[in-house]
C-alpha cells in the first residue's frame, strides 16, 4: 500500500458515519482494491525470538505426528502377535539374525526422526504401516517354534561320565587331529565342551562310540537316534546358533549318509555367525602388529584374538569339506574363496596355532585348486578339447608347487616332529589322489570312454591317472603305520578313495596292461591292503559287527560300519580280478593265500589244470569292466570307472581282445 495516500474513505448509506477503511493485510489490499490504486507492500522484520519460537512450535508439532504413526505401528504389531518382531532380542539372536526387528526401529537412534520418514517414503509411504496387519502376516505369527531345551548324554542317562570321557578321548586324539581338526586342544577339553554346548558332547560321544573298541553299555545305534532329534531342535531354532552347533553339525557331516544337506545347514548357520568374516578381522589383526612390531609371544594372548581363530578354524573346516563333497561327491558348488588361499598360512604364526593347522590349511589350498579344476573342466564351454591337455599340465604344476611349499612347511615345523611323518604320509597321498581325478575328469571332459578310441594324447592322459593310482596303492600299503592304522576312525571319503582306487587300477591294468609281473604285484599289493584294513578295524576282544548293512548306507557310519561296505568292495575287486587271471592258474589271485605259497603251489596248479575257454575269459573281462558298485554311482562322482575297452575295427575284435586279457 502507497504510504503517501491518505485513508480513503467508502462512502456509507445515508444516514451512517463514515468509516476509514484500514489496510487488511491482504495482497492486495482491500482498500486499494476497491479504490483501484496500486498496492505495495513493506515487510516488517520479526523479532528473533519469535521467529525461532514458531519453529520450535512447527517442530513439536511434527514430532507429535512421527509419534502417533509409531504408536499405530506397535499397536498393529502387537495385535498381530509378532511379539518378537518389536522386543529386544537376545545376543545370539542378534548375532544370527538381525534383520528380525521393525524397519523404523532398525534405523539407528542417530537422526532418529530422518529413519521414520526414510522408512515410511521409501517404501511408498502406507505400504510399511501396514505391512504388518496383512492377512498372511497374522497367519504367520500365529505360530511359534518351540525351543526344547538339549541335554548331554550323562545328564539323561544314556551315557556315565567315564564312557562319556573315553568315547570323547577316542574322538579328540584319534579323528579330530586326522580328519577334521578343527578344534583347540588347550580349549576344546571334555569338561569346557560339556559346560558350552551339549549337542557339541553329544555328537563327539557319538561318533566316538562308533569306533570304540572297549565293551560298554551303550548302544551307537541309540545315541544317534538321539543326536537326530538333537540336530532338528539345533536347525530350526535360531537361539541355538553358536560357534559349537555350527561344530556338531560339521562333525556329523562326515560320518552322515546326509554329508550335503547337514554341511549346507551348517554353513548357513555359520554365515549367520559372521564366522566367514573371522578370517579377514583375524588377518587385519596380525597385520597391524606386525607393523607395529608388537610381540605378544609371551603375554596373555587377547581372548578375542582367540574367538577369531576358533571361528576361522570352523569356516575354514567347512569350506575344505564342501569342496570335498562337491569335487568328489556331486555337491552343487557351495563355499568359494575369492582371494588367495596362501593367506591362510599366515594363521600358522598366531600364538593359538596347533600342529593340528598344518593338516588343515594344506587341505585348504589343496582343496581350492580341486575345486578349480573341476568347475573349469565341468563348464564345457570354457575350454575346447584341444586346450584340454595344455590345462591339465598347468595344474599339475600348481599341484606339484603345492606339494613342494607344504613339505618345506612341514619339515621346518619345528612342532611338527612327532606328527611329521603322518603329516608327510598324508600329504603324498593327498597329491596322488588329485592328480588321479585331475586326469581322470580331463579324459570325461574330452568325452573318451572308450580306450580303443583313443588317440596317443589321451592315452597319456589314462597312463598317467594309472601312475597316481599305483602311487596311492604302494603309499598307503607299504607304509601302513603311518596312514592305515588308524583308518578306522576316518570318515566315509576316505573309505570310498581307497577302495575306488585300487579298483580303478585293477581295471587300468586290463585296459592298458604294461608287463605280465603287474598283475601278480597288484594282487600282492591289494592282498596286504585287505590284510590291514581288516587288522585295524578288527577289535581284539569282540568279533567285527557290521554297523551299516551293504548298499547305499544311511544314518551316520562312522569307522567300521563304513569300513564293512568298501572292504566288501575290496574282496569282490579282487575276486573278479582273479577270475581273469585263472587262465594262468595264479593261486594268490583268491584272497587269503600268500605268494609264498603261490610259488610252491604254481607248479602243481599250471601242469594239472586245464586251459580255461575264451568265452569265460570274455565273461569275466567284461564282469570286471562293468562292476561299478552302487555306492560309486549315488553317493560319491569319482571318474573313470566308466572306461572300456572295444575295438573300433570288427575283424580286430578278437585279436585286440585277447592283448588285453592276456
């Protein structure tokens, strides 16, 4: 409004007084609106203190609504039941799972009201409000999972402490240093694991009574029935999520019928953990003392430091045992290491480091190359036939350097020198058993099955997987203290190689025969092999029981009862074989008979006996190529067993049959 202007008055009725007609506020103004002047505006500074008085007002009031749309939000979800959704969960639950609470609570207390908005727009303003009142949400939450308390053996009867302590023993000194050594000997006693976990004791108790020798009164067969409901109450209640679960279900992996689908439960548990990211927290740890040249040998190690090195421990058990599974067992691709596995070596100087870690991180490295090669030669469009043996060369040269650094690690062990020749046995016969698959999956990339067909190249390619299998046989044959003596306590894989190997060599040895003195060396060889298995599993006061009868097993079979299945494969491998050998009479070819008295008796047996038919000796050439016992086929994928022999020309069939037979 003009300042300048004088009050313009509107004229009144007659009769009335005329009233000045101020400025209303308005823009424009009423009274220069109606007195059609142009109006103009000035505006007034307002005092500070009022100006930050209306904000405070304007924020009050908008905190009062956030405040109300929570309280919309606890009561839907209060009506719903999902009391466990809005309370505040416990530290094991906040660990395994901290997705569990409400969006606007997880937001953080910092700029708290900027979560309630963010969470409200960023997902389309209602659809959060009301998330929780939707009819499958209250379906839901009608429910509720029970959390049945696990007791250990003892507590429930089953089980007195000494039984309990020798079964415990057993495991701990003879399976967990061999197989699966991923526990701390100075933490993991019998009394620390019975106070922290019982399904962890319960498992160990077990396996461990599965392969005790002593009489007692409890009974394997019950005890698993009972880690079976132990281990269903562990999977579906995510209270029960620690590092010792993720333990037991490892442990029972091994020894279970179910190896793939307990591993997959634990290794889902474990990420749940965080075990995954112990490693590199660990690593982070290490590196920085060493930058700041702090020793720590002779004091107190840091009970953290501890944790990190028991989770690591665990991840990395499971990450060996699921490239086993899948590499050998058909397991679909779990666990895969993106960095270098050298760096798990760096463990090795951590003050909780055992003997125990030289068998695990070898197992680590080694296992991650296997995994490799087998995801390479299995994507059949990664590589075309002819680059196929250029690839097998190239990782058996990583294989060889493997081997090399590892049997450096392990003769400079100065801790190593009671284990040292276990772990060196271990060793050699791990680097055969992967150049033996490593050949074997090269020729099933390349399709070859039928030796016949074979050009020179991939018959190098099957000469050299006999080579590694006859290594594996002379390793664990000749030096039986070191690596059969305790194959009672292993796992089934262990069982399953052995036998797949001396059967693959005895078919190698038809296929590919090199000289006559192999044959009576491979009977000798499996002759002594069955000896041992048979003296080691063998109790000395009780006859052998079968703890898992022939066919596919099931349950868990640990030891023996696994044992009873790949022996009996044994002895039918070299039944079969002997048939072959019939035809030049070699008594040594049944089981049970030395080649002392093999010699004496060759004489008597070549002149008296008749030459056996052609037809015979084709029925059992072919019995032994097409023996492929059931447990090769659904529980473990080991190549080669497939191989045969047919000539590719038809005139030739009889000429090249009898080459191999004879």
């Amino acid at each position: 409004m003009d300042l300048d202007d004088a009050p313009c008055a509107v004229s009144a009725p007659i009769g009335k007084k005329r009233i000045p007609v101020k400025c209303d506020g308005k823009r424009p103004c009423t009274r220069c609106k109606r007195s059609r002047k142009r109006c103009v505006f000035f505006e007034i500074p307002k005092d500070p203190a009022v100006e930050r008085l209306e904000n405070v007002e304007a924020e009050v009031q908008r905190l009062r609504g956030q405040l109300g749309e929570m309280h919309e939000l606890l009561r839907l979800y209060s009506q719903s039941g999902d009391n466990a959704a809005i309370a505040i969960p416990s530290p094991t639950q906040v660990m395994s799972d901290p997705g569990t609470m409400p969006a606007v609570l997880a937001e953080g207390s910092g700029g708290f009201h900027r979560g309630v908005r963010y969470g409200l727009n960023h997902r389309n303003g209602e659809v959060l409000r009301f998330q929780a009142a939707r009819p499958a949400r209250q379906r839901r939450s009608g429910f509720d999972i029970r959390e049945e308390p696990i007791s250990d053996f003892i507590s429930r009867g089953l089980m007195t402490v000494d039984e309990a302590m020798s079964c415990f023993r057993t495991y701990v000194y003879m399976i967990d240093d061999r197989y699966i050594p991923v526990f701390d000997p100075a933490l993991d006693t019998f009394t620390s694991v019975r106070a922290r976990s019982s399904i962890l004791l319960n498992a160990i108790c077990t396996i461990g009574s599965r392969v005790e020798t002593s009489s007692g009164s409890r009974n394997p067969d019950l005890l698993h029935a009972e880690l079976k409901r132990s281990i269903s109450v562990v999977i579906q209640n995510k209270s029960l999520n620690c590092l010792e679960s993720v333990q037991a279900l490892l442990i029972v992996a091994c020894y279970s019928a179910e190896r793939s689908l307990i591993l997959s439960f634990a290794a889902r548990m474990a990420l749940d953990l965080g075990l995954d990211e112990a490693f590199e927290e660990l690593i982070q740890r290490l590196t920085m003392k060493e930058t700041e040249v702090i020793s720590d040998r002779s004091a107190t190690l840091d009970e953290e430091e501890r944790t990190l090195m028991r989770k690591s421990r665990t991840w990395f058990g499971l990450l060996v045992l699921d490239h086993i599974f899948h590499v050998d067992g058909g397991k679909p691709p779990g666990i895969r290491m993106t960095g270098n596995a050298h760096r798990s070596r760096i463990l090795l100087r951590h003050g909780t480091s055992t003997v125990l870690d030289l068998r695990l991180f070898s197992q680590v490295e080694l296992n991650v190359i296997r995994a490799k090669i087998n995801d390479t030669l299995d994507a059949k469009e990664t590589l075309e036939r002819p680059d196929v043996p250029e690839f097998v060369h190239e990782a058996k040269v990583d294989l060889d350097l493997w081997f090399d650094d590892w049997l450096r690690i392990i003769e400079n062990s100065s801790s190593a020198e009671q284990e040292r020749p276990f772990l060196l046995a271990a060793l050699r016969v791990q680097k055969c058993w992967a150049e033996l698959i490593l050949h074997c999956q090269a020729l099933r990339s390349m399709g070859v099955e039928n030796v016949a067909a074979m050009s020179p190249i991939e018959r190098t390619l099957l000469l050299t997987a006999k080579s590694s299998a006859r290594k594996h046989l002379r390793l664990i044959s000749l030096e039986p203290d070191f690596y059969l003596a305790k194959l009672k306590y292993a796992m089934d894989f262990v069982w399953a190689k052995c036998a797949f190997c001396f059967l693959l060599l005895l078919k190698l040895s038809r296929l590919l025969p090199e000289r006559k003195e192999e044959h009576q060396e491979l009977l000798d060889h499996g002759n002594r092999l069955l000896d041992e298995l048979t003296r080691s599993t063998t109790p000395t006061s009780t006859p052998p029981q079968p703890l898992i009868p022939p066919g596919p097993s099931t349950g868990i079979g640990s030891g023996a009862g696994a044992g009873t299945i790949y022996m009996q494969i044994l002895r039918l491998s070299i039944e079969k074989y002997s048939r072959i050998l019939q035809r030049h009479q070699v008594p040594s070819a049944v089981p049970g008979i030395s080649s002392e008295e093999a010699e004496s008796e060759a004489e008597v047996t070549t002149t008296t006996a008749p030459p056996t038919p052609f037809w015979e000796l084709f029925d059992a050439q072919t019995d032994l190529q097409s023996f492929i016992p059931e447990q090769f086929v659904r529980e473990w994928d080991f190549p080669g067993l497939d191989l045969f022999y047919f000539p590719t020309a038809w005139q030739d069939f009889f000429g090249d049959f009898s080459s191999v037979v004879v």
